[in-house]
C-alpha cells in the first residue's frame, strides 16, 4: 500500500528531527539566562547535538545540515564567518573515523571519546581564531566551555536518544 | 603523490562512499571561502549576517520573555530580603552624591565659562536609543550581543552602546529589527582611550577576557592603579569622553582594564548616536592602530 500525503508528511516532519531539533537548541542556547559568566562558558549543545546524530543517525544528519547549522550558528554568534563549519566538518570527518569502534563501545568510552574529540574542535578552533583575529585571545573561556560540554553530555545524550527511540523507530 | 594514490583507492570503494569524500572536500573547500570573504570584510558576508539575525530575532525575542519574567522575579525577592541593609548604605552613599552633586555643579559652571571664553564648540546632545539585548551566548570565541533595534529605529553601524555605567561596545552590523554590538572585551574590538587625569593616550583592546588591556601607551606616561579611562575619541570611532573603566591591575606584561559595564547583569543597551561621521574601520586594524601611536 503507498503511503498516504498525510503518512509522507509525518515521515518528513520525523526524518527532520535531528536538523530541526538541533536549529531551535543552538537559537535557544544564545538567549540571555542572567547567570553570571554563563555567556562565555555556555555549553556548545550543536557539538553534542551533531556528535550524537551523525554516529546514531548519519541518514539524518548528512554532511551538508552539518555544515548548515554551523553556518547558522557563526551568524548567530558574530564569530568569524567559516570558522564553526570548517571545525565541525573536521570534527565529523574524525567521527566517521572510529564510528566501528565507538558504535560499539560502553558508555563511558563514549564519552570520553567525546571529550577528546571535543577538546581537539575547541583547540583547533583557538588556533584558527588567534591566526585570523589580531590579538592573543584568553584560552580560559574555551578550556572552561569545553569543559561544561563535556559535563552536559551525558544529560542531553539520553534527551536525544529519547527521541530517537520515541519519533525515529525506523 | 599521495593525491593520486588516494584517488585511486576510492575507485575501489562504493560509489557513495567516494561521494561523501567529495561532499567532504567541497564543504572544507566552501568553509575556507567563506573565511577568506568574512575576513576580507565581504558586503555580502555581512547582508546574509543581519538578514539571518533579522529573521530569527523575534523567535529569540519571544524565547526570551519567560526567561525576562523569572529573573524580575528572582530579582524582587533577593531585593525584598536585602532591603533595609541596602537602604542604609544607599542613603550613606546618596549623602556622599550629594556633596559631589555641589562640586558637579561648580565645575559644570566654570567648565562652561571656560568654553565661552576659549570659544570651544558645544558638545553633541546624543540621539538615544534603549535596546533590549535578546542574545548574548556566544560562547567562548566572541563577546557580542544582539539588540531588538535595528535601522527601522534609527540605529546605525558605529553607534556606541552604553550601560547605565559606561561604555559596553559599539554597533557593528545593523539589520532592519536587529542589531549586533561587539563589546569591548571582544578580540576585534580596538577602543582609543585617555587613561587618567593627565590625559595618556592608549588603545584598549580585547582579548575575549572580562578585562581588556592596554597597548601602544604614551612613552612618558605615568598609569597608576585606580585610573579613569575615556574614550579619546581619535579616530572618530567614538565621542570623547565617554566613560570605559578603571586600571585594575598593572604588571610589567599588561595593564589591565575593569570596565565599568557590569557584564553579568547586561540585559538593556543605551545606543547613542554622536554623529561621529569618520570611518570607524580604521579603528579595527592592527596596523593602523600601530599608526595611532
């Protein structure tokens, strides 16, 4: 039997998911909370986002939204242009890497290989920014980000995989 | 070499897989030249920038009223309970206004007699406008906030925002409903300054840290801990004047500088329009900063 217009619409509307989730988080993440010092440490939920979809769902979070939601987000932030996708396009080439070995990992492997994946897009990216702005920039902010990303990803891990097991079941 | 061996191998693999390298170093190719456009200041990086700002400011307005209506509440209750130990000391302090609202007073008069007689131009009333920062997350890489106001309301690129304690930044690109100001810790921002009474000239700059420091000082110059520092206003980047911060710590590396803009309570920006006519671009180069000295 095909598929109804309606059926053909929520297959859509689902297979969107991952993009779509991930565009309102890095939008929500960028609104002022008043916390004290929060804006520069704020946890870099696209990087948890796309590290989780393109190792569970890479149908789902092709290469080109990779590249689109980090160009978002470097408008949205007012960081050099190019800088967040050139970093994540790495990051994700690196992922697909190991994908045999993390695919099949605990846990806890998985989230430390998180933290060094992480660590190395948030070094990269010190770098690229301290060659292409004038100035030495503090190294703190982004030690200190990479570190409440990292802490935040088990947390937003087990939201994702909750909406994989619920919306994605195919 | 190794180009052709490499190329060689993915015939042997699927198709989809040699796809997906392509798409690879296509986007790698793209990102590089989107970051040579951004950094050669392309017009067009900086339309598709205000346009996408522009579209997602509402959202990000409207995202941000129940977190407006929490922290006012949070807020009311933390002054309710501080109430009376701050009323004490707001009254010591208001005695202590009181006695430089006098000396305010007797300076303003003789300030303005002085101008009749040297027959200095007065100074510019400033248009103002009050905005509401609706984005301000930008995580480690950048310190800049984004406004609701935009050309619609009468802001133009350059204005310089303000707090209600100092100077926070300038306006750097401008959409019709939206704004976005780079502050002054921001690693872009370069700031001429005047550091204490007798007038030094230096460039503030920002390294993305709370506390900006100070390059390209006057030789002779004499910086204590404690100085006031002002917009010098060379350049014509910014109205003279204006006030940025104290000399918080001084070492034989960097003067560093406390502004006075509290950055973890920003939630409005005084955007004041000088009618400073001159290229601010000039401001924001290393080079010609160098130049300045």
């Amino acid at each position: 039997m095909n598929p109804t217009f309606w059926q053909r619409i929520d297959g859509l509307a689902r297979s969107a998911c991952p993009f779509t989730i991930t565009l309102l988080l890095t939008i929500f993440f960028l609104i002022p909370l008043h916390i004290p010092n929060l804006s520069a440490v704020v946890p870099s939920v696209l990087l948890i986002s796309i590290f989780y979809w393109t190792l569970y769902r890479p149908d789902l979070m092709p290469i080109w939204a990779v590249f689109g939601l980090a160009f978002v987000h470097d408008l949205l932030t007012g960081v050099l242009l190019g800088v967040g996708p050139f970093i994540l396009l790495l990051f994700c080439l690196a992922l697909n890497g190991q994908r045999k070995f993390l695919a099949q990992t605990s846990f806890s492997v998985l989230w430390a290989s998180f933290f060094i994946l992480s660590s190395l897009a948030f070094t990269l990216k010190w770098i690229l920014i301290y060659l292409l702005e004038p100035g030495i920039p503090d190294f703190r902010p982004a030690l200190f980000q990479n570190l409440t990303t990292v802490a935040v990803y088990p947390a937003f891990s087990w939201i994702f995989a909750l909406i994989q097991r619920s919306l994605l079941k195919s | 070499m190794n180009k052709r061996v490499g190329a060689i191998s993915h015939m042997t693999t699927p198709v989809q897989a040699w796809l997906q390298g392509s798409a690879y170093a296509l986007l790698l190719v793209f990102a590089v030249a989107l970051i040579i456009l951004a950094k050669t200041d392309n017009i067009a990086v900086e339309r598709v920038r205000t346009a996408v700002v522009d579209s997602v400011a509402p959202l990000m307005e409207v995202a941000n009223r129940p977190v407006v209506v929490i922290s006012d509440t949070i807020e009311t209750a933390q002054n309710y309970v501080a109430l009376k130990s701050e009323n004490e000391e707001l009254r010591r302090q208001n005695e202590n206004l009181r006695r430089w609202q006098i000396t305010a007073a007797k300076l303003q008069g003789e300030n303005a007699s002085l101008r009749g007689m040297l027959n200095l131009s007065s100074e510019i009333n400033p248009s103002v406008t009050t905005a509401r920062i609706v984005a301000d997350q930008g995580g480690a890489f950048v310190r800049s906030v984004i406004v609701n106001a935009g050309n619609l309301d009468g802001i133009i690129k350059g204005q310089a925002a303000m707090t209600g304690l100092g100077l926070a930044g300038r306006v750097a690109e401008v959409g019709r409903h939206s704004a976005r100001v780079v502050l002054l810790t921001d690693i872009s921002s370069r700031v001429p300054v005047f550091v204490g009474s007798n007038r030094s000239r230096a460039i503030m700059v920002g390294d993305n840290s709370p506390s900006p420091s100070l390059l390209y000082l006057d030789q002779d110059a004499t910086v204590k801990l404690g100085d006031t520092i002002y917009t010098s206003g060379q350049g014509g980047g910014f109205a003279p004047g204006l006030p940025v911060g104290i000399v918080h710590s001084l070492s034989e590396a960097s003067i560093k500088i406390r502004p006075y803009a509290d950055w973890d309570d920003l939630e409005f920006l005084r955007l004041e329009d000088y009618a400073v006519k001159q290229n601010l671009d000039i401001l924001y180069s290393d080079s010609e900063a160098e130049g300045l000295q």
